[in-house]
C-alpha cells in the first residue's frame, strides 16, 4: 500500500477561510451590540430567516443591497462587517 503524502493547504483557501470567519463573526457581534435576533434582523431586511442565516454562517455571500441594508440596520459600515480594507487586493 502507497502511503499519500499530505498536500499543503494552499494559502489563499486559508485567507479566504480566514476572512469568511472574519466577517462571520463581525457580522454576529453587531447583530447581537443590536439586541437581534437571526429572525428580527431577516425580518428588517425583508428576508428569509435560512437565507439570512447562510450568510451570517458564510455560506453565502449575499448581494450589495444586502449589505447596504445590514450597514442600516446595524449602524456598521459594511466595509467593517466584511473586514475590507481600503488599499489592499480584495477578492470580493
């Protein structure tokens, strides 16, 4: 039997991982500085709660309005809440 030898992680799928995480755990944290819940919140942004919590989990990246509506709500730039960083190479 041929033993695998393991891949290393490619470096831009960690950095990616890393800013999905980021903006995951911004994005929980205003929510909650808001008192909302999942569900008041998809409910202010006229949503669905599973479509918001895809979001909020990373799963989906949600549009632009989105985004504008969330900075709204929550009283943070989006640029915050999606941990962007003016002057650097964003993929998003």
């Amino acid at each position: 039997m041929q033993e695998q030898k393991k891949r290393p992680a490619d470096n831009s799928q960690q950095s990616k991982k890393k800013e999905v995480n980021k903006t995951r755990e911004n994005l929980k944290n205003a929510r909650k500085a808001a008192g909302l819940t999942q569900q008041a919140l998809a409910d202010k942004l006229e949503i669905d709660l599973r479509y918001y919590k895809s979001i909020e989990s990373g799963e989906r990246l949600g549009g632009i309005w989105i985004w504008d509506a969330l900075e709204d709500c929550l009283g943070v730039n989006q640029c915050v809440l999606r941990e962007i960083h003016h002057g650097k190479a964003n993929s998003q």
